[in-house]
C-alpha cells in the first residue's frame, strides 16, 4: 500500500487520521531529501577522484539499487513500474562498468548535480518553508479558537461579534494555508519520479556518448532507455493532467466546502469541545474531541485529540445515542452547545460545544436523523433518441472525418455543441438533422456533442457499480488475465449500456486501424474516452490517481472488441478478483543467457513531440507495412523491425513503422547538445502548425552494417530544426531553418556529412528533418 492520497476536504475536518497522512507524506519527502543529498555526493565524487571511480560508482549504484519511490494510491501503473525497476536497471549497468575506469565524467555537473540541486532547493526547500508556515498558522488557529471559545456568553454582543469575525477570519486563513500545503504535497510526490530520475537518465545518456569502450554495452541497454524514456514521459503527461483535475476539485471545495464533503459512513464528523466535570472545587474543563456519528446505528464515537502536542490525548470511546437537546447561553456560560445523552447513562447528560452555530446546526440535523436530499435530473438516456444520437454522430465522423488528425481529441465551439446537441435530443428535429452531408457541422463538432452525450448520462456507461471491479484488472496481471476480467464484467453491465458500449467501441476501433492519418493511436483514445466511460461516483484525489487505469480498460475494449462482444466469457472465469496476477512491483523483464541480448517490451504512445513541419513533404513509400504501436495495456513485445527504422514525429505521438530498436543507438554528438530527452521533448518552431504532415527520421544502426538505412536518405537534403554553434573546425555552424545539400550518413555514429553555403561539414543527426 502506498502514501494514502491527502483530500481536500479533509483539511477543513483536520481529522487525526488526515493528520497522520500528511506526517506520511513529509516523511517520504524527507527521506526523498537524504536521497537526493547522497546523489549529489556521489556524483561530485564520480567528477573529482578519477582513481576512485570504480568505488566511487559502487556506491552510486548502491544508492540506486536501494531506493524505491513510493507512489500515491492502492497500485502502481505500469509506467511507474518501469520507473521504478529503472533504478535498479541503472545499478546493474554500472556494475558491469566498474572495470572500465576512463573518465569521460565533463557533462555530469550539466545533466545530473545542477538539476538535481535545483530540484532539492527549490522543490524540496519549497515543501520545508511550507510545513513551518502550516505548522505556525496551526498553532495560532487553534490556540486563538479555543481563547475565543473561553469568552464568556455575557459579554457585549458587539464585542462578541467582533471576536467572531476575527476567528471566522482567522480560520480561513488556515484552511487556505492547508489547502495550498496538501497540494504542494501531493504534487511534489508526483514531480519528483521524473524530475530526480530525468537526470540519472541523461547522466547515463552522457556515459554512453563518451564511453567508447562500453560501447556496446550501451547499445544493449539502449531499447531500455528508450521505453524509459517514454515510460517518464507517459508519467509527465499523467502528472500534467492530474495536476490540472487535482487543482480543479481544490479550487471547487475552496468555493464550497460544504458541498464536496466526502461521501462515508458518518453521518456527521468533526472537532467538538466536551465538557469534562471534576471535583469541587475544580469545576470543569474543556477537552477537543474527534467526534463521528452514524444514524443507522446511533453510535457516537470520540477520540481526544490535540494538534499542538501532535498526538492522541486519550483512547476512544463509544456510546449509543438516546436523544440530543440544544442547550441555551442562559443555562451555560458558553456558545454553541448542545446535550448528549447515552443509553448506557441515563439522566448523565454529556455537554458539547461546537465550533460555530452554522456548525452546532449542522451537527443538530446530523443528531436528529436529518439529511439532504439531492435532486439530480438528467435529459440524456440510454432510450431510442440516446441510440439514435450517438449512430448518426458516429456515422457521420466515418463518412467524413476517419483521416482527420486528432480526431476526438480536437474539440469543438461549446455554443455550437449544445446547439447541436439540443436539436439531436429533439425527437421533433434529430431526423432533420443531416450531419453527413451538411457543412454547418464541423467533425470535432459532431465528435464533442457525443462526448458530451455520453458524459451527460445519470452514470456513466460503464456504471458507478462496476467502477472499482473494472480498476481492479486494469492495476496487475497478465495480459491475458486482465483481457479475461474485463471481457467478463462488459457481460454483467445492463443490456442497453452494453449495446450502447460495443457501438461505441467498434467505432473506436475503426477510428485506431487509421492511426497512421488520424494519429489517434488506441492509447490516445482510452486518454480521450476513459474519464468520459468510466468517471467516477466521487469526485477525490484518489479517483484522479485511478485516471490512468480508466484509460488502459478503454485500450484493453478496443484492441479486443471481437472477443468481447461476439463472444461469452469462459465460463469458469467467475469473478476478476480470482485471477492469477503477477506481484505489481516485479520488473516487467525477460530473462537473457550470457552472450544474449535481453528484449524488453516497448510501449510507444502518447509522447509529446512538436516540431514545425510546414514545408516537409510526405515521407517515401517503402515496401514494409506500417503496424500499430502496442498500448499499455497488453503490455505485448514490439514486433521485429527492419534495419532501417522510420519514426513518424507529430504533436502528440511517435508512430514507428519498421526498424530494429534493440539495436537504434542515437548518439548525441557532444555537451552542449540536447540531451535526448530534451531533444524528444523539444518546443515546435511553429505552435500554430497543427495539421501539416508527419516529418520523416531516419536512424540508422552503425553497428549493423546495413547500407540501406544510408543509401535511403543519400544526396538528400534536410532542414535544420534546432540552431547549432560549431565546436571544431570540422563541424557546421547554423541557424534553424538552414537547408543542407548533398546530405549523407558520416562514419561518426549520430552525426551527418552534409554542405551549407559551400561549406562541407559535420551535422548533428538530431539537428535536422529530413526534406
């Protein structure tokens, strides 16, 4: 079980449970710290002693291969699997480099100490200032709170008045600072698995450029670096969109606390005063209290808890409730109190004092059996006019708009969707609507207004009941077995929402088998599809963590639609819970005898790469047969590619038709140049160009000995994407935009020959597109 996700609403309960997460999560920081901190000394060790670098790397590794990042929620996704296994992956590398002590170390200051120092400073020290501001505002809230609960009911109501203010004041300051903490929180424990493991990866970017000798051992590891590369990617991604859903619920709550309170099994909970009574002539005190109530069974529960000494006062107790009474300033010299009384004590009234009237009200309601009640009515039905909608949209975008680039995911004028939308949802006016063959209605506008039909369901299509089950496979297991479990819940959905689901579905599919034009590649879609399939009943942090998982169940629908709908589920497959899954935290690895080469699964999907590609044109038809990338959620090997491998580069995605990748070594051609992440990552010349054509990278093997990577891209020329200062006589100073004659493959792997304003020089390989 990882670190329990820390919800907003639980910051305006302070509960001591909510208490004792975030002590959690300011550990795992800490411990991130000391990390990070041995890291920073390693690697500095690694730069300065050339005679102990074998020792030096010993102990780097050792720090790798002993740390473990620990992730918010109930299970890891795969990427953060990969991640996670990737430390250990980097241990062993260095292992087998111990006997190669030539040091080629310039680069490390650049790629690993620098970033991971920034990121020590500024994150961490940023989460350190924080906790001392929350720790302070704590101790002022409730000090002031329980100095304004000892003023005594018969004072000026003026002045009364004015205390209140300042407490009410007061108070939201706190919870604001609270708010504002568990964010920072939780977005620091996502940030840091790919902005402290970033760095390792271009530090080992750099030993594989500047190693001769371990040469070919990094051309071994290299396909693991590329899956990792795109597994952190995968994770940033995730991160950005989390992070915007994360803020959003936050900003909600901070609106309105009241109505985004989590949905438990307490009537009522919260902080109240209970008035202990001693002895004469000591009178009574006042002791805080975590109180919760449940109106099935009338128990009452109260712990004694105190935040300025950070722990448990007392143990908890426990009675039935008999009936509750509100007690008058008249008959107490203190607000906001109200009278309990147990079963097991009667006639001994317990007397409390909550932190407000709006809250002493609520708690009366709570106490008297009164709850709200919601009222929630929908216009969208899974009836005739719902089957009717979603054909004619799903026809249309087949007919007219299968090829278009980024298909659903390009959205459309919100005005003209509900315009849309409400003529569809007319049984007066959906016949008359022609979206086929009328220019009035752009594609992404028929493809928003099914989205948005399909979000304005009561529940989603596939049920708030069968939410948590489809999850559960989506998190561990065998390809095979989580095919099996998602198979078999599809058939215990109702029989409208599983119609309506295998429409939609071969749909999808269709729209994936033409990636190559549209780019909406299966794992694009379970992105677009899963929050609109499968949202969740509860809107919290942890249904944000599931995320991630939604978008792998819509993967695992559309690659094997057939079996799912055509046919019925083994019949002794009974539940999902009962299949064989493999330990969520093993290494998705094969095994490899000496002298192998060890091939690891390659998932490409969702990589973000922008490059301005307004005056490429079409790549060259060649004889190998463009297939679709494996999503996530099989976790399938990549097939064997040609010699020559050809990426199709586009705002969102990578799709990679032909080359071998256990042997793809890209070498970057010196320090000063982009790392490969960076250089994967890189900003588009042009943002405003969305819709050009996929530009065309060659990337050929040096080591195979293949001429026909070479031969392909011989004499040709390329444009210069990236601007370039030239560090040696024999290379080719250029600004983005340069345009290279007679280009050809130099023997120098990751570098081009190629002529520029009559000059002839080297060019780095990743500088340039190919024209």
């Amino acid at each position: 079980m990882g670190l329990q996700p820390l919800e907003f609403s639980d910051c305006y309960l302070d509960s001591p449970w909510f208490r004792e997460r975030v002590r959690a999560h300011e550990a795992e920081l800490e411990k991130t710290n000391k990390f990070i901190k041995e890291l920073l000394k390693d690697g500095k060790n690694l730069i300065a002693a050339t005679k102990n670098l074998s020792a030096a790397q010993r102990k780097f590794a050792h720090s790798l291969r002993d740390f473990k990042f620990e992730f918010i929620g109930d299970a890891e996704t795969d990427d953060e699997r990969y991640i996670d296994a990737s430390l250990h992956e980097f241990s062993n590398f260095l292992k087998n480099l111990e006997e190669q002590r030539e040091i080629l170390a310039l680069s490390v200051t650049e790629t690993l100490i620098k970033p991971l120092e920034r990121f020590r400073k500024e994150q961490l020290g940023a989460v350190k200032e924080e906790k001392k501001k929350f720790d302070k505002e704590t101790e002022k809230n409730y000090s002031l709170l329980e100095k304004h609960l000892n003023l005594s009911a018969k004072k000026k109501e003026l002045q009364l008045q004015e205390a209140d203010n300042q407490v009410e004041q007061n108070r939201k300051h706190f919870y604001e600072l609270s708010l504002e903490y568990v964010c920072k929180l939780q977005e620091i424990q996502e940030r840091k698995k790919f902005e402290c493991v970033e760095p390792v990866l271009s530090f080992f970017q750099g030993l594989f450029t500047f190693y001769h000798q371990g040469y070919e051992l990094a051309k071994d590891f290299n396909h693991y670096k590329m899956a990792l590369q795109i597994n952190i990617q995968n994770t940033r991604n995730r991160f950005e969109g989390t992070r915007s859903e994360v803020e959003e619920l936050m900003n909600k709550i901070r609106r309105n606390p009241q109505e985004h309170k989590r949905a438990n099994h307490f009537t009522m909970e919260g902080y109240l005063y209970v008035q202990e009574k001693r002895p004469a002539p000591f009178g009574s005190s006042w002791v805080k209290h975590y109180c919760t109530y449940r109106k099935e069974t009338k128990k009452f529960t109260m712990i004694p808890f105190e935040h300025r000494s950070g722990g448990k006062v007392g143990d908890e107790e426990l009675f039935v409730l008999t009936y509750c009474t509100k007690r008058n300033t008249d008959t107490i010299d203190r607000r906001f109190c109200f009278d309990l009384e147990a079963s097991d004590r009667p006639g001994v009234p317990v007397t409390m004092q909550a932190f407000s009237e709006e809250d002493r009200k609520l708690w009366m309601e709570a106490l008297d059996g009164k709850e709200a009640v919601s009222d929630i009515s929908l216009c969208a039905q899974l009836d005739k006019i719902g089957f009717t909608v979603i054909k004619k949209c799903i026809s249309a975008v087949e007919t007219r708009g299968i090829n278009d680039q980024g298909l659903y995911r390009v959205v459309g004028v919100s005005s003209k969707v509900q315009r849309l939308l409400s003529l569809l949802m007319d049984a007066k006016t959906c016949n008359e609507v022609d979206l086929e063959n009328s220019v009035d209605w752009e594609v992404k506008t028929i493809t928003s207004a099914m989205k948005q039909y399909l979000r304005s369901l009561p529940e989603p299509l596939m049920t708030y009941e069968l939410h948590g089950e489809f999850i559960v496979p989506a998190k561990s297991g065998s390809p095979e077995s989580r095919v099996n479990a998602v198979h078999f819940l599809v058939h215990k959905l109702p029989e409208k929402n599983k119609e309506m689901l295998e429409i939609l579905v071969k749909h999808l599919a269709n729209v994936s088998k033409h990636a190559k034009r549209n780019l909406m590649t299966v794992a694009n879609l379970g992105v677009v599809f899963g929050p609109t399939l499968m949202r969740p009943q509860e809107e919290t942090v942890a249904a944000i963590m599931d995320l991630k998982f939604q978008n792998i169940v819509v993967e695992i629908l559309i690659e094997n639609h057939e079996k799912i709908f055509k046919t019925l589920p083994d019949a002794t497959f009974s539940e999902p819970m009962s299949m064989s899954v493999s330990p969520p935290n093993a290494p998705p690895r094969q095994s490899r005898r000496q002298g192998q080469h060890s091939k690891r699964p390659l998932a490409v999907y969702n990589l973000c790469l922008e490059l301005d590609d307004a005056d490429s044109h079409s790549s060259p038809k060649e004889d190998t047969p463009t297939g679709s990338m494996d999503s996530l959620s099989s976790q399938s090997p990549t097939p064997a590619f040609s010699s020559s491998p050809r990426c199709l580069l586009d705002g969102n995605h990578v799709i990679m038709d032909s080359g071998d990748l256990a042997g793809w070594t890209t070498n970057l051609p010196g320090q000063s140049r982009p790392s490969m992440v960076s250089w994967m990552n890189a900003p588009s010349a042009n943002p405003a160009a969305t819709n050009t054509a996929p530009s065309t990278f060659f990337f050929p093997n040096p080591a195979s000995g293949s001429d026909r990577a070479v031969e392909s891209v011989a004499h040709r020329k390329a444009r210069a994407v990236y601007p370039c200062e030239a560090e040696h006589s024999s290379e080719l100073s250029f600004q983005i935009g340069a345009i290279f004659e007679d280009v050809q493959f130099s023997r120098e792997p990751g570098w081009l020959e190629g002529t520029l304003n009559g000059k002839r020089g080297l060019i780095p390989q990743n500088y340039v597109q190919f024209l």
